[in-house]
C-alpha cells in the first residue's frame, strides 16, 4: 500500500466516523452493506461509483440467478391460451398482479394492477382514455415529468382547459395557495384530473400526499406519478387512494426492464374509454359488422381490457422476485440510508468555497432531507458565480468512473424556474418550429441557461460512494470557467 493510498483511506475513516456521529441512525441500516458486498460486488470490483438512481435501479445477482433458474425448469408459452405452458405462465401472471397489489397495500376490491412498458406507458394509458370534454380540466405542477405533461395534449384536443401550479424558489416546493385555489374551480360531475409527482425527479422535493383526498373532496381524479418516489418510500394505498399510479418496476429495482404499471381504482377505470382495441383487449370484434351498434367488438372487463397485445409475459415473475426482495429488506431501511446518504450530501456541497468564499455548488431545491428524497440538481460554479457547462462536467465524472446525469431530466418546468427561464424566451422559440432544428433551439435557449447535474442514491449506495463523488467535487474549488462560456453567461 503506498503512502497516499494509505492517506486517503485514513482520511475517509475518519469522515465516516464523522458522519455517523451526525447520523447515527445510519448504522440501522447495516444490512444494505451486506448486500452491497454480496450482490452488487460488481460495482467495487470496477470501482464504480453509481449515482442515478433516479434513472435506474440496480438489479442485485440474486434477482437475476432466481428468474434465470425459473426460467430454466419450467416451459413456458403465451398466457392468451388454454394449453399447458400458457396455463403455467398465467398462474405466474396473475400472481404477480396480485403480489403488486399485496406490496403496496392495495385493497383487490378497490384497485387493479394494468401492466405496461414503463411509467409513460401507464401515463399514455390514462391520457388516451381520459374522458377529457369542454368545461372539463387538465391541472398540474410546473414540477412533473414529460410524459405527464404530455397529457395537456389530449385534455386540449378534447376542448378541456390545462392549468399548471407554479413553484416557489428557493425550494421549488408547489405553491400551495396556488393550488388549493385552483382545486375549488373543479364543476362536480365533470372530468376534472388532476396530477402531480409524489417526488420530484429532478428536485427530490416530496410533495403532500394529502392533496389526494383533499382534491377528490372536490371533484378531481387524482394521478400521482410515483415513479421517483416508490424505490425508497412506502406508498400505502390503503390509506391514500389516488385514482391512477404510474410506476417503473426497473426504477425500483433495476430487474427487469420493459415492465411498469398502472395502479388503477376500479371506480375510476370505469370512466375511461379507450379509442381502440387491440390483440388481447378485446373477447371478440367482427370485420362484417364492424359498423354495428357497438363498433363490432367486445372489450374485455378489467385490467385486459387496457393491456395492449401481449404483456411481457416471461418478465413478470421477475417483478415478484424483486417486489419480495424489496421487502426482505424493508423499505424503512432503504429509505433511512437514502435519508442519511443524501443529507451528508448536502451538507457537504454546500459548505463548499472557493478561496473567494463563492460557493463552488448551486443547489436547486430544499437544502434539507425534510419533505425530500434522495435526488440533487445542483451546477458547478467557478469564483465568480459562472455555472461550469454541466455536459463537460459529466465528461469528466465519466472519466472518473462516476454515473451521474446531465440535462433537463424530462422535467422542463422545473428547469425553466430553477435557471430563470423567461417565458418570451421560450415563446419564441416555439413559434416557428417546424422550421428550428433542436440545434438551433439549444442555441437560442442553452447559449444563456443550461442544463443541470443530478446525483441520486439508492438502496445499493454506501458511504464510499458520496464521499468519492464529494471528493470529484472538490477539485472544482477555485477553478474558473472558460472565457468564452464567461462571455456567454456572464
């Protein structure tokens, strides 16, 4: 071992030590170390420092070993039959819709599990089928990804108002009043939707999960996008009852991709129709009487009814496994050490100075662990306050064997808020678009205000990881940004 290799381990051990002494709680969740060494050895074996859990789980060896070995012993077929590999592939279909349900504490009388490509195809689902109408509305935060701000586009072509809530800096938390304002318009009887993340992908700000009942109370479907907030919290959904939650099971734990769901009220799917059908929707449809009362098709009752051709079907014992190692853990664990990791995070980041007494960080969203998760936006500035391209920052983390995320994280509200995007700015941009080229959108928009950084820890996260990251970080102190990228945003 050499003299530095020693220093540096001395110097991490004694910032551990300190670390506890702050969090001591921390030491709870030991069992996350275990399985850091056991099943996700791969990541000290390429000493590989992974932070984008918000991106993307990881899969631990013994989800993989479980679903490989199933899949070995058994013969399984497509489960739209009677034969018996479809028989035996339904059977481990419907016990993993009904494992789902079990997990997150959904009453089977009251909820049912639609199974999708992802989060944005359960978003899609809800979209295409909402029976958005003239009087009815769309309402949203400004802090919601995409693929849920994509829905305005059906509310709009249907004739239905889109109202968005703005954010309070610094925190970018909701504005409340705002919002509850905005509630009251609701015309009972109409369709009225309304949805917002349960935490932020970009900000990790957690917002109330009492706006469900108290927007039901006045006559709103909720959608509560839970995608960011699922993989280290505990959404209980036999004490909140939203109507509608989107959800990535990769998001959770990283095996296997390709598969979400729709947590779906049965009260509430009831409303929704669909604006076609397809293979596996349908119990029967006629070519002859396509034109007959009814449109010559019988959908199928239920969940089926919204599951487009066939489900992927060898993948779904694989979201039991998961769902079940999840809880082997215990989500008070995971959550716990996303808590500790993050707050550490945080206090370090922003008790970094350049020799100026600039901060080297710029945080975009609470500066805390209450009411947020483990998700950080934040950008690199050099002494005099110009923000370091975040695109040759992550270029860097890459070189450093370090995963992180550059960009606007499908989430544009809470860019444009954070960076102080001008609405006439943006206006602009959008009134000749069939003739602008996405290059010429970045010119317009990212020569002044760009992207941001985002780290998120995660159940396989440990100290090592954060305090590697922090010390990446450092090397930032005191260093300047090119003079061109000055004269640019200065």
């Amino acid at each position: 071992m050499t003299y530095a290799h020693s220093a540096s381990s001395t110097a991490m051990e004694m910032a551990l030590a300190a670390f506890r002494r702050t969090f001591p709680t921390f030491d709870t969740t030991q069992i996350l170390d275990t399985l850091r060494a056991r099943e996700y050895a791969r990541l000290d074996t390429q000493q590989h420092v992974y932070l984008d859990y918000t991106g993307g789980g990881l899969y631990a060896e013994c989800q993989v070993q479980e679903h490989l070995q199933m899949l070995r012993s058994h013969v399984f077929g497509n489960p739209h039959s009677t034969n018996p590999a479809s028989q035996a592939m339904t059977t481990l279909v419907e016990r993993a819709r009904r494992f789902v349900l079990t997990y997150f504490h959904a009453s089977p009388d009251e909820y049912t599990v639609i199974f999708t490509p992802n989060a944005s195809g359960a978003l899609k689902l809800v979209a295409e089928s909402y029976p958005f109408a003239p009087g009815g509305q769309y309402l949203l935060t400004f802090d919601n990804h995409n693929s849920v701000n994509g829905i305005r586009e059906f509310a709009r072509t249907k004739g239905a108002s889109v109202t968005y809530i703005p954010l309070d800096l610094p925190d970018l938390r909701v504005n409340e009043a705002h919002l509850y304002r905005s509630l009251a318009t609701a015309r009972p009887g109409w369709p009225n939707l309304f949805a917002y993340p349960a935490q932020s992908n970009v900000t990790g700000v957690q917002h109330p999960l009492d706006w469900i009942p108290r927007a039901q109370e006045q006559g709103w479907d909720v959608l509560v996008d839970c995608a960011a907030f699922v993989p280290s919290n505990r959404l209980d959904l036999s004490v909140w009852h939203p109507d509608f939650v989107p959800l990535s099971f990769y998001k959770m734990f990283g095996y296997p991709t390709g598969v979400g769901c729709l947590l779906a009220r049965k009260s509430a799917l009831a409303r929704l129709r669909r604006p076609w059908f397809a293979g596996g929707t349908i119990t029967l449809s006629s070519v002859l009487a396509a034109d007959a009362p009814g449109q010559g098709f019988y959908l199928t009752p239920g969940e089926e009814g919204f599951e487009d051709g066939t489900v992927n079907y060898l993948m779904l014992p694989a979201v039991e496994i998961g769902l079940r190692y999840l809880e082997a853990i215990g989500m008070e664990s995971i959550h716990e050490r996303v808590r500790c990791l993050s707050g550490w995070l945080l206090e370090q980041l922003t008790g970094l100075r350049h020799s100026n007494g600039q901060p080297v960080v710029r945080i975009y969203g609470p500066l805390t662990t209450e009411r947020r998760g483990g998700t950080i936006a934040f950008n690199f500035c050099d002494p005099s306050g110009v923000v370091l391209d975040c695109y040759t920052v992550q270029e860097e983390a890459n070189r450093c064997g370090i995963s992180l995320r550059s960009g606007c994280f499908c989430n544009p509200g809470v860019r444009e808020i954070a960076l102080g995007l001008g609405r006439e700015d943006l206006t602009s941009a959008f009134r000749q678009k069939e003739h602008m080229t996405y290059e010429h959108f970045l010119h317009l928009i990212e020569n002044r205000k760009q992207g941001a950084l985002r780290v998120s820890v995660g159940l396989a996260t440990n100290f090592s990881d954060v305090y590697r990251f922090l010390q990446f970080a450092q090397t930032f102190i005191d260093r300047s940004a090119p003079l061109s990228s000055a004269k640019q945003r200065g």
